[in-house]
C-alpha cells in the first residue's frame, strides 16, 4: 500500500513540475478531437473565403455558377479577354491604390491582407511540430488564393489579379508569424511560472 502511494505520489509531482507544451496548449493538443476541431475551423473558414471573395457575398447558387462556367468554357476568347482585362503585372494594382489611396483602395489593400491571416493562425496550429512549417503556410495561402483568383476567372466574377495573389500569401505568412509570436511568448510564460 505505501509503495503504490509512493508511485501515485511520484507521478503527480513530476507532472505538477513539468509545463505545459505550448504548442498542445495553443493548438488544443494532439487529439483526434483537436484535430478535427482545427480541420472543421478550416472548412468554415474556406467556406467564408469563397463567399467573400468568389460570390461576394451572396448565396452559394450552384446553378448559376455552372452556367456561368459553361458560358465561360463554351467562349474561349471571352476568358481570354477577361484574363487581359485583369492585373497580370505584379505591383501594378498595389501601386495605383498607394497612389490614389482613396478608402476603396486601402480597405482593398489591407482587406486582401488580413483576410488570409485567419488562415496563417490556422495552417500554423496544423503544422505547429513541422520544420517546414512556414514554407508549407507560404504554398497553402499561395494555392488557395490561385484557386480564388483562377476560380473568379472561370467564373467570370471579379478579375484576376496578380497582385491579389501577393496580398493574400502575405496575409497568410503575417498569421503564420502571429502565431508563432504567441506561441513562443506563452513558452516563455509557462517557463517562467515552472520555475
């Protein structure tokens, strides 16, 4: 009996000693509940991206995207006409806002920003143990915000824009290093406290 306190004993003060991973702490731990938790959050959040950005924020009308996309595919050189009419010229948008810089434009620039950032904070609780997390946070805001932009294309709503592409990854690195800023004041918190 005093040997099985002993034991019980032991394992409550090495757990009382020890901090709280703060990444665990942070991304809710590595439970299947967390987990999926984190991929539900993902999915909402995706699905808030495409009302925003892709059906400004109508109802999602399916049938009026497919003829939309028919009319589209069935008429070449009107995507292509639409693609030349769109940026394709990296800088050339953020440069004719940061000239004019009428509130349209900032809220276009800051909004294409901060509108990827949830998905930086996201991606950054997903692949918080991954050394290559912040280079696959780079390709993820990359490839969504392409599929957005290439999606508006196909779609024809709204315009292709290069510059739309820059914002957004950068927006998704700035929630990346949020993130990341946190989680390491909160180490630093938690092993302040263990001492």
């Amino acid at each position: 009996m005093n040997t099985r306190m002993e034991t019980v004993a032991a394992r409550g003060a090495g757990t009382n000693n020890r901090s709280v991973h703060p990444r665990k702490s942070i991304a809710g731990g590595n439970s299947p509940l967390s987990k999926l938790l984190l991929w539900a959050v993902l999915v909402l959040y995706v699905y808030l991206l495409v009302k925003i950005i892709l059906l400004k924020f109508h109802s999602l009308d399916m049938g009026f995207l497919w003829s939309r996309l028919l009319a589209g595919l069935q008429q070449p050189d009107l995507l292509s006409q639409r693609l030349e009419s769109g940026n394709l010229v990296l800088f050339q948008e953020i440069s004719r806002s940061l000239q004019s810089f009428s509130s349209h434009d900032r809220y276009n620039l800051i909004g294409n920003v901060a509108i990827f950032m949830p998905l930086g904070i996201l991606l950054g609780m997903m692949f918080a143990r991954n050394k290559l997390a912040g280079m696959k946070v780079l390709l993820c805001a990359f490839l969504l915000s392409l599929c957005l932009e290439t999606a508006q294309l196909l779609f024809m709503i709204g315009q292709f824009d290069v510059d739309d592409l820059l914002l957004n990854t950068i927006g998704g690195m700035l929630g990346f290093a949020a993130y990341r800023s946190a989680a390491r004041a909160i180490r630093g918190t938690s092993d302040k406290n263990s001492i």
